[in-house]
C-alpha cells in the first residue's frame, strides 16, 4: 500500500500562559494510506491527551516525501528541494519538486540538517525555500504488531 503523510487539523481548548482558555486549531502530520486511516489515527494518537476533546477540522493529503526527525529542535520547517531529471525518451529535461520536513531550531539549522541527509545524492539541488510550519508533532507508519494471548492454567 502506498503511504502518504496527511495534514491533520483539530480545534481543541488549551490554557495559555495566563490561565485563560482559547480555541485553538492545531496540525498534525500522520503518515497512513488513506483519509480513513489518517482520520483513525489522529483519533487514537489525541483522544487521551487532549484534555476537553477536540473536533477534526480537515484532513489534506500533502506533498511531503521526506520527514528527517532529530531529537533536538523546536519546529518543523517545510524545505522545497528542486532538482532537474533528463526523460530518457524525449531527452527533454524535467524539473522535479520534492517538500520535506526537518525538525529544527531555526531556518539556518533546518538548513544544515536537509543538506546533511541528502549530501549523498548525486545529482545537483536547489533549495529556494524553507518556511516554518505550525505542525505541532507528526505521526509515522507503524506496523500494527500482532500480540499473542496466552492462557494461564
């Protein structure tokens, strides 16, 4: 099945700073195989930890192909990588957007961290643009894991 990552947004209350309490509408990133598995997984990942519930606003499959996670940073940043492909039939040269995501600091370590992941590509890349999302947290694929019950006698 071919996967593809949805943006998911949801309004929720959550408490700022000074106590008060605001609607809010936040994105998350799933990675399932349809709107109905994106829809499934956004509910089973959020419905304990937001406090009040929330109510699933949209779901839009997005452009993404790559999502580079690290362990330190404070935001995602869209990164458009451009890079051009000559058709072996016509010979004519094609040019090719990919969108990805890296967790980061800041634009210029959001930068840094997408030129180290794909440094091993051979041919030449442009990156015109890196833009800082309001993604709050994403969700990868995970295989469902079957777990076998045993009985005790």
């Amino acid at each position: 099945m071919i996967r593809s990552w949805f943006n998911c947004k949801i309004k929720c209350q959550r408490e700022n700073e000074d106590g008060e309490v605001k609607q809010v509408i936040e994105s998350y990133l799933v990675n399932a195989g349809s709107y109905t598995e994106a829809e499934s997984i956004i509910y089973e990942r959020l419905i304990e930890s937001v406090k009040g519930g929330f109510y699933l606003q949209s779901i839009a499959k997005t452009r993404i192909s790559d999502v580079f996670q690290y362990a330190e940073g404070d935001f995602w940043f869209k990164c458009k990588v451009i890079y051009y492909s000559v058709d072996d039939e016509t010979g004519n040269e094609k040019k090719i957007r990919n969108d990805m995501l890296v967790y980061a600091t800041d634009v210029k370590s959001a930068y840094d961290r997408l030129l180290e992941k794909i440094s091993g590509i051979i041919i030449d890349v442009t990156i015109p643009d890196i833009v800082q999302t309001n993604i709050i947290e994403i969700f990868p694929y995970q295989e469902a894991q079957l777990v076998e019950e045993t009985e005790e006698s």
